[in-house]
C-alpha cells in the first residue's frame, strides 16, 4: 500500500513542499523585519508597562503604535490573507481527488480487486493526506503565530483573519478541509464537481461556525465603566468614550479583549447605541484576552470532530460503490 | 463437479429498476465461458457481483464456494479486468507489475514481464501513451500474475481492431490451457466465440435467455423451414427459439428434444453465432413497446 501511495502521491507532495518554500523564502524576511520594526518603536515594552499599570495602550503607546501600523499592519494582512485559503487549497487538491479521481478513471475496480480491502486501502490513503495536512497546517500555524506576534500588540488576536490563521486552528480546518473532499469524492464520484462542493461547503461551514458558534463557546463577561467623553474638537461624528483606567464592574480592559457588543446607559440602565444626553456608564460585553486559547483548543475540536465524522462516513459510502 | 461460480436466484437492484433478476447459473471449473447480450442486460453487474464489489440485493452467488462480496480471502482466487481496461495512466508497465506485488500475496511478476516482453510492451513508458490493445494485455497480464482460478474479464476486447481482438483472444486461451484456470468474459461482440469459448451464459433483459455448453447447444439447435405454420406444436421440438414468418414459409430456430417427426420441415444445423442472436433476438417485443411509446399504432 505505501509503495502505491507514494507512487500516486509523489509530484503532488514535491508540489505542495515548492509552495511551502516559496511561501517560506517570502514569511521568514519579512517576519524578522515585523519583529526588528515593533522592537526598535519599543513596542512590545511600552504594552507591558501599559498592561502593568492597567492603562489603555493606545493612550501611552500612541505614536509608536500608529507608527508601526503604518509601517506594517494594513500591508502585512493582505498578504497574510492567502494563508486563509491554504486549508481550503489542501482540501481541494489533496482531499477531493482521493475518492472521486479512482471511480471517474475506473482504477478503483482495479485497485479494489487486488488482494487489499477497500476499507484498508481507505484507510491507508486518508492515513496518508491526514498526516501531510497535519504537518503542512501545523507548521503554518505556529510560523504564522510567530510572524504575528508583533501584529497581535496592537489589536485583538480575536479578529476574524487573526484568529483563523494563527495558533492550532488551521490544523482543525485543514482536516476538515481534506475530509470534506474526500466524503464529497465517495459521493459525487467525479472530482470537479467533488471540489466544487468541498469549495462551497468548506466556506458555508466556516462562516457559520465562526459567525453563530465561536462568540458562544464560553458565556462572554460584562463590564462597566464611567467614560469621560472625548474632546468636542474631534467631531469625528462616531461617539466615542474614552475609558476610565478603572471599571466600575468587571475586569479591566485589554488590548485583546474581543468586544461583543456595547451600550451607552443612562442612570435608570436603558441604553442604547447612540450616545444618550444623560449618559452615565457604558455598558459592554467581551471575551478576555485570555481566552484565546481556550477557544484556540475549542474551535480546533469541532473542526477535529467534523473531519472524523466525515471520514466514517466517506467509508461507509465506499461499501456501495462498484 | 467443482464449480468456479455458482449464483442462485440472484439479483441487484438500482433504485427501482432490476439490473440483474433470478439469476441462476452454475460454471463449472476448466470452463472458457463468454458472457453474451445486448448492451443493458446486465453482464458487467453479474461480473462486479462475482468478483465482490457489489453486494447482491436477491439471492446469493459463489466463488469456489465462498461470498465473495468485502471478503478478502477470495480475492487472490479472481483475477478481474473491469470494462475499459482501467489502469493508472501515468505508471509504466513495470510499475504496475511492482505495484501488482506489493497489493498482492501471491505474485507472479516474472510471468507478467515474460508475457508483456513477448508482446513487445515498452516497459518504461507510462500506459497512457499505449494503445488500446496494448493497455488490453498489460491488464490481462496483471491478472494473470495473481494466478487466479477464476479469470473475469468485462468486455476485454469491446475497443480492440479486429487483429488486436483475436490476437487478445489467442494469448488469453493459451495462458489458460495451461493452468487450467477458468474464465468467464463478457462480450457483445458475438464473432469469434465459437473459437474461443466452450461454454456458454446469455443475458438477456436482466435475465438468464441461455446457459450451457457449447457442444451440446450447438448440437440441440436446429434451424427449420418449412411451409407457413401456425405455431402448434412440432414433434421432437422442444423449445421454438424464434419464429420469422413470409407469407408461404416459416423459417423457426429450435431447441430439439427428440427425432424430427415431420416431413414437411428442412432441418440445418446452424452455428452458435445464430443461436446466441436467436436468444438475444426480441424485437417483436420491443416494436410493441416502441409503438406504444411513440403513440404509432401497430
């Protein structure tokens, strides 16, 4: 079986190994300089001092922090926007063709009729591109965690590009990916329309989880805070409260923080989103900065466990097919 | 007898329509049978079912005795050629003889590169770029390198010249008649049957039309002409194959049980050529359907 496997699967991974390396020859620069950058503004001590003494970063870090987004941040998302798409690239040209390339080309029947099981010639295979997406997604989570390091100072790492491409993620959706390709191939047995459904149930999937589940996996926390209001200069027509050092209930605010939702509240706590004339606190609810990997671990789980179910079901599908 | 295959009342189902029904035969070891019908009559769902890739909806069928259907313990006993000749286009033949050993316990590559040298195939040049009857042998030398008792080929020669089909053909019964290896192919094409098989299985509709030796049907099967008849009964006729009628002469192909009792009838011996299209013969049936469907009456 593995002599097969890597007979058939050879050029394909020199391929994806290329792609890697290219992407490589182009993150590791341009990493390092993130990281010279954030270090020579000072980035990364004025945060901790700020953290330390519970003051809003973006108050004492300002012109470091606007210097280096300027610099680097808005460029350095586009470019770190393809890695969104590098689970769904592996689960298009790893996972739907597995299946659906064997029964539109009619090899299955030869492969099947030799003394192997098709179970264990399943097995064998999804073994095989399970690991490669495994490696591949794991080293481009961590390399990117590594590269955004300096990027996650100046914001949340909840963000929705930020939060799918860093840490152990991608290695839930690259499995997920190559899974979904696979059951698709047992089920539409030609491998365009195989990819076509991977495309499209791949980012349907993603979206909904990440829209309607990941703000739940923990009950988000409230807080409070008396806001002084921003000069009358700035009439930039958004209202806005700068925050007091201090909430009134609730943890303190962070840089990280994911914010849910916000009200301005009057003394009797109705509130809404405009800024009332009787204002007396804000009201808002988040999940701590802290949480990251908690829902890191979660949100790889469910991708995890979607993969595993779409793999027992890709083999039961295998039994009728002929 | 030992019997190589074996169905009873077997029958696979697609949705509503019936692929295969009441299919009951019995191939008994050493035999060459050709598996012969019309397009649609269910030749390659009869050779999937025997070689374990589907599982019956009705009835039962056996290899040597055992199910073959996800058991692996009888597949190194089938060698199967899928329709079309399948094969991974980009490996050379000698990787698919390496690939052949490594999915295989019982492995003969030296006889699968004796016969494709033989042949004259290239063995480093991928077997997409082959022709077809090339890619045709090199499946069939696949096969053969198991060293199977049951050889399943599923229209092996449908795309192949004439040259090339007999040819295939040829190298197919001498590496047969030496091991004694039973065979079962399907075909539509029903020249060169004669030469090449001993026994034989018509599929007609989903149906068994004809099952038996070839001797023996050929000895059975007579063609008639005489004067225009009604259709009642004819001594020593056992079966009325099929019927053409003008308007002073009926000329009928028959299945004989006795001594021909009347005069008025000719007697021809007639090949198995004419017999196999006799049984696959029913357009009487078919122009009634028709004309129903197209609102043309009869």
């Amino acid at each position: 079986m593995s002599w097969l496997i890597w007979r058939q699967h050879r050029k394909q991974l020199l391929v994806t190994l290329v792609g890697l390396v290219a992407l490589a020859a182009i993150m590791v620069p341009s990493g390092l300089a993130i990281h010279r950058a954030a270090a020579e503004l000072g980035l990364p001590d004025c945060i901790r001092q700020a953290n330390a003494a519970a003051t809003n970063p973006h108050m004492i870090c300002e012109s470091a922090l606007e210097r280096f987004s300027e610099q680097h941040v808005s460029g350095a998302f586009f470019g770190v926007l393809l890695f969104v798409f590098a689970p769904l690239l592996i689960g298009l040209f790893w996972g739907a063709p597995l299946v659906a390339r064997e029964v539109e080309q009619g090899t299955h029947r030869l492969v099947w009729t030799q003394g192997v099981s098709r179970q264990r010639w399943a097995l064998a295979k999804i073994a095989f591109v399970g690991v490669v997406a495994l490696v591949i997604s794991a080293v481009y989570g961590l390399g990117l965690s590594w590269w955004m390091a300096p990027l996650n100072l100046t914001g949340s790492r909840f963000g929705y590009v930020s939060f799918d491409m860093q840490g152990v993620v991608p290695i839930g959706y690259t499995l997920f990916a190559v899974a979904l390709g696979v059951f698709a191939g047992t089920f539409l047995h030609r491998v365009l329309p195989a990819m076509a459904l991977t495309l499209g149930g791949f980012i349907a999937v993603r979206v909904a989880i990440a829209a309607l589940a990941r703000p739940r996996y923990m009950t988000a926390q409230a807080r409070t805070y008396q806001g002084s209001l921003p000069n009358e200069g700035s009439a930039e027509g958004e209202p806005s409260v700068i925050p007091t050092p201090s909430p009134s209930s609730g943890q303190a605010r962070e840089v990280g923080d994911w914010m849910l939702a916000r009200e301005f509240r009057d003394a009797n706590g109705m509130g809404n989103d405009n800024f009332p004339d009787d204002y007396a606190y804000t009201w808002e609810i988040f999940q701590p900065a802290s949480r990251f990997w908690p829902f890191q671990v979660i949100e790889t789980g469910v991708f995890v466990a979607l993969a595993l179910l779409l793999f027992a079901l890709a083999l039961r599908r295998l039994r009728r097919i002929a | 007898m030992d019997m190589a295959l074996e169905t009873e009342g077997l029958g696979k189902r697609y949705g509503q329509r019936w692929a295969l029904r009441d299919c009951s035969l019995r191939l008994p070891a050493g035999r060459v049978a050709a598996l012969v019908g019309p397009n649609g009559a269910g030749k390659t769902t009869l050779l999937h079912l025997a070689v374990g890739l589907l599982p019956p909806d009705a009835g039962e069928v056996r290899v040597f005795g055992a199910s073959p259907y996800a058991n692996t313990s009888i597949l190194p006993d089938i060698g199967f050629v899928a329709q079309e000749t399948p094969l991974y286009r980009d490996f050379t033949a000698a990787e698919l003889v390496t690939m052949g050993g490594r999915l295989n316990r019982r492995w003969d590559a030296a006889l699968a590169r004796e016969r494709l040298a033989s042949l004259g195939i290239p063995p480093n040049k991928p077997v997409g770029k082959l022709s077809g009857g090339q890619r045709a042998q090199v499946a069939l030398a696949l096969c053969v390198a198991k060293r199977p008792r049951l050889l399943l080929l599923d229209e092996p020669v449908a795309s192949l010249d004439p040259l090339a089909r007999r040819e295939f053909l040829q190298t197919l019964m001498v590496s047969v008649a030496d091991t004694g290896t039973t065979v079962l192919f399907s075909s539509h094409i029903v020249a060169d049957l004669e030469r090449a098989c001993d026994y034989l299985v018509v599929l007609h509709s989903a149906r068994v039309a004809l099952t038996g030796d070839v001797e023996d049907l050929v000895a059975t099967h007579r063609q008639l002409v005489g004067p225009r008849h009604d259709g009642g009964p004819i001594r020593g006729v056992g079966q009325v194959v099929r019927a053409r009628h003008t308007d002073r002469q009926t000329t009928l192909l028959v299945r004989m049980d006795g001594d021909l009792g009347d005069p008025l009838w000719t007697m021809h011996h007639v090949g198995l050529e004419d017999i196999v299209l006799a049984y696959m013969d029913d357009t009487s049936n078919d122009v009634t359907t028709a004309q129903s469907a197209w609102g043309v009456s009869a």
